[in-house]
C-alpha cells in the first residue's frame, strides 16, 4: 500500500519541500482550510536535500509564521533557526593568495548612490541552516493541516487541460538495476490535483521536462553557478576572534584575477554558525572555461588564504555538500508563450525553479518564500478558474517587491556571463540599462584550456561524499544517463579529457573498462552539475526512486 493510496485526488499538491514549496502550503492552508494540500519530496526525511549559505531577509518569513503558529518567536525553534542576525558584514577582495583589501566602504557608497553593490549589506539578516528552516517549516506545515510526504520521487507532471486537473505521476518503486520489477515493485500512483505548484530548487527534473515538453520559454538560458559548503568545528579560540554573528564574501582570488586571469564569476564566503562551527563556502560560475576546473578544488585554494586560515586551521570539517544556484533572473523565467505567466494553466512554478535569486545581493531565499506566498494567493482566488492560476501568479509577482527586485537586477548576470568578470563588473551597475544580452548554455563556455591553479594535494571527494552523507539504494535503475557513449569516446575524450570525472562534486563519474561511466551513483548528492556543464551535452539526471543527500545542518 503506497502512501498516496488514499489521496489520489486532492485540491493543491506542491512537489518539492524546501521554504518556496512549504511557504506556499501553509499559506494556502490558512487561507483556504476547507482545501486538501499536499506537499510531496524525493528527499528521505525533510531538510536532507536542502543547501544554502544562508543569509535570509527575515520579512517574509517572519510574516509566514505570524499567519501560520502565533506565538512562534517563544519557541525553541525560532531561537535555534532564527536567532543570529549578522551585526559584523564584511566584503573582501583577495589580492592572490596572500593578501586582501576590505571594499566595505565602496558597498556603503553603493548603497548610498543606488549602485548594484550597495545591495549585498546583511546587517540584520539571519543566518540560517536551511536544512534546520526546512524542517521547522514542515512542522508547521502539519500542524495547519497540510499533508507532507516525504521519500516520493515525482516522475512527470501533465497540466490539467480548462475544467480539468492537473496530474502527477510518482517514480516507481523496487525495480532493479536494468528495470524489473522486483518482488518489492511498487507502481507509482497518479495523483490528479487541481492546482500544482512546482517548487523542487534548482534545476528541477520535473519543471525543466515540463519547460521542454509544453514547452515554456526563457528570454534567456538560464545561467547556474555551482556552490560547494562545509561545516569546520574550529576552536573556541578561532570562532570567538571570527565573531558569533558575522558574514564574510570575498571576490577575486582563486577564481579572478583581473586582466592576468583567472577569470570566472564567483566568490567565497564564512558564516558564523554557533557552537564553534563556522560555515565555509565557494560559489562559482558554471559557465567556467576550464576543462579540468573543480569548484572543490577552488575551495581548497580560498581556504588557504590567511584571511581564512588563521580562523579554521585545524578545525574538523562535520558536514558537507554541493548545489547550483539559478542567477538568470528574471529573463530567464520560465514563461508560457501566450499569457507570459511563469508556468502554465493550473500549474505554477516558485522559488529556485524559476529563479527568483537576486543577483545584486546573492541572495534568494526570502524571494522564494515571497513565491510560495504569492502562490498561494493565487490559488486561492482561482478556486473557481483554475486555470487562470498561473497567469494570476505571476502579475502577483510582477506587482511586488520580488518583481521589483529582480527587474532591478535584470542582466546583471548576463552582463558578467558575456563580457567576462572584470569588464563585466565593471559595467554591472548600470546592467538594467544596457542592451538586453543572450547568453549562452554554460556547458558550451567549456574550452580545453587548464585551470592555472590546481591545488597539491587535489580535494578529498572521498570524504566530501562521506560528509554528505549521500545514499542510494545500489540496485535501483541508475539515475545518470551518458546519453551517446560514442560522443564520450569520439570527441569529448580527445577534446576536453571527460571532464566529468573531475568537476562532479562526489567523483561519481570515471573509468570502468576504459571508458567513462557514471560509476558511482549512489554518490551523487543531486546538485545536477553534470547536466548542465558537460561540454557536449550529454549526459541527463532522471529522478531517482530514493535517497540522495542527508543534510541535517546545511
């Protein structure tokens, strides 16, 4: 008996339980109690497929749970999840490996002229662990009422045609490794909804098939950067000199080096996270150009620079993980080409699979919340029109301030991704006013040119993986298609080296029997890099049946 067995029809069903998804759920359920929700994720237990920084704008948030479970800043769970709000933001350039220059002054000017740079101020923002937020949030979710399953793959979503809803397909369960139905075999059920909102994260399998297949349009490609995050428990010493509320970002070195180069998009970031735990980071541009460039490896230069180093030398490293970021903005929205609505009909598409990150702050996660919000508005006032749902959420979106915000930013990103990060930085404050600009698909940036700084030893992907905790059943059908071994040998080999061995994040691609494979599946922490940087193309992430990461604090 499967879990959705009893619930085979019913009024809303998110899929994807992450802030956006649950946001949106509790909302609507608040609004709308007589209504059946439901929200559904791959992810074994809440929070485990989670990653971000984070530092979060606590408005909307804030605004969620006043509606949702009065009384909320008493409790265990605000302090825990809510309670450090930076008071010391910092921004850095490191100048090589060596030295760095504080540009905090030229971030207060920038927001005194209403320049791009003047937006990435966190004072009074929170630093969260959005594994923990999430897992808060599905609480407060079942308290109002709301259905949250968790461990259930979505294969495909089919929109619901005018007075008709929208159906979703679950993955199937207990086949082998070539397909068959195991003694276990459990079909996925068909689940018809009369409102479904989309809200996976970032490069969600079952929003982007729905993109290809309606199809939906982008003014332009999306453009994803890769984000690699550990958790170090350093001394008591080091984390009271780092500071108990503090945020710091870097630009330049190891990733751009202006007119010597390196030149890619990206930075590295510290947060505090209590208990002596400092949050480390490196936040890289996917439209990288080298072939044997890792975003890890990145990360183990920065941490080497003494602006890092003297605040977690010898600290133990206790978690860590891998996602991409969606920073195309609001050109890169995914739009029904006859009513321009993000989504289409009854089906409608928040947070990180739209990409709603704001690029002129690096930050996202308040406008995913805003999102689900705005969803859930909605489909409230569509309860007669289903059908008129999207089109409705989305002139919510462009009317408020997530609207505004982002048409702000708009180019920003495109702006950097065409003319490279030294001139493109140069020009990105005044982006909303330039020529719109197309970018390219970042797998096509990849040339066969070396990165100039390859760190000795190489990362360790072997523990990264084991931190991340990551699972797979190890005889479930593989979820990480080569789709044409022959392009792999012919051209991809000669050509760039098989790239893939090198940039995933869990080493889940190498050599078997001389040739490339994706031998270690039951790696993957689902950051979905191989899909959009392997050079030609090739390869495809398909929802597993189960497992995955197993963040509890990232």
């Amino acid at each position: 008996m499967s879990a959705t067995a009893d619930m085979d029809r019913v009024d809303a069903l998110v899929v994807g339980a992450g802030p956006a998804g649950l946001a949106a759920a509790i909302a609507l359920k608040k609004k709308r109690p007589e209504l059946s929700v439901c929200v559904v994720d791959k992810a074994g237990e809440l929070g485990q497929h989670n990653l971000s920084g984070a530092v979060l704008e606590a408005g909307p948030l804030e605004g969620l749970l006043d509606l949702a479970a009065p009384g909320w800043r008493d409790t265990a769970p605000a302090s825990e999840v809510l309670g450090r709000r930076v008071e010391q933001d910092d921004l850095l350039m490191f100048l090589g490996g060596r030295h760095s220059l504080s540009l905090n002054l030229l971030v207060e000017l920038g927001g005194r002229l209403g320049l791009s740079l003047g937006a990435m101020r966190h004072k009074g923002d929170a630093i969260v662990s959005i594994s923990k937020l999430t897992r808060w949030l599905g609480s407060v979710a079942g308290s109002v009422g709301v259905e949250v399953l968790t461990g259930f793959g979505v294969e495909r979503v089919t929109p619901g045609q005018p007075g008709e809803p929208g159906l979703v397909k679950f993955v199937d369960q207990g086949r082998d490794r070539e397909g068959r139905e195991q003694l276990n075999f459990l079909a996925g059920d068909t689940v018809a909804a009369r409102f479904v909102i989309l809200a996976e994260g970032c490069d969600g399998a079952v929003t982007e098939e729905l993109v290809r297949t309606l199809p939906l349009q982008r003014a332009t490609p999306q453009v994803f950067s890769v984000g690699i995050k550990e958790v170090i428990h350093v001394s008591s010493q080091q984390y009271k000199g780092f500071g108990d509320k503090r945020v710091v970002h870097s630009l330049g070195y190891p990733l751009w080096t202006p007119l010597l180069g390196p030149s890619m998009f990206g930075g590295g970031l510290m947060y505090s996270y209590g208990q002596d735990q400092i949050a480390v980071g490196m936040i890289v541009g996917a439209d990288w150009i080298y072939r044997d460039f890792n975003p890890e490896d990145a990360l183990a230069l920065w941490k080497r620079h003494p602006a890092v180093q003297r605040y977690i030398a010898g600290g133990q490293t206790v978690a860590a993980g891998a996602k991409m970021i969606p920073e195309g903005g609001c050109r890169a929205w995914p739009r029904d080409p006859a009513t321009g609505s993000i989504g289409r009909g009854n089906v409608l598409i928040v947070g990180d699979s739209a990409g709603f990150v704001d690029m002129h702050s690096i930050k996202g996660l308040h406008n995913g919340v805003l999102s689900g919000l705005l969803a859930a508005e909605a489909v409230a006032s569509c309860l007669e029109r289903p059908n008129d749902a999207a089109a409705e959420y989305t002139r919510g979106v462009e009317e408020s301030v997530v609207g505004a915000r982002l048409r702000a930013a708009s180019n920003f990103r495109q702006i950097i991704a065409r003319l490279g990060p030294t001139l493109g930085a140069a020009l990105s404050p005044w982006a909303r006013w330039l020529p719109a600009l197309i970018t390219e698909p970042d797998y096509e940036a990849m040339t066969s040119r070396t990165y100039p700084g390859k760190p000795e030893p190489a990362f360790d992907k072997d523990a990264f993986t084991a931190l991340a905790e990551s699972w797979h059943r190890e005889d479930q059908p593989g979820h990480l298609e080569i789709i044409d071994p022959e392009i792999c040998r012919n051209i991809c080999r000669p050509k760039f080296d098989q790239p893939c061995r090198i940039f995933c994040p869990a080493g889940v691609y190498d050599h078997v029997q001389g040739e490339v494979k994706a031998a270690n599946p039951s790696n993957c922490v689902h950051c979905k890099t191989c899909q959009r940087k392997c050079p030609l193309d090739n390869i495809r992430w398909h929802v597993p049946e189960g497992g995955g990461p197993r963040y509890k604090m990232m």
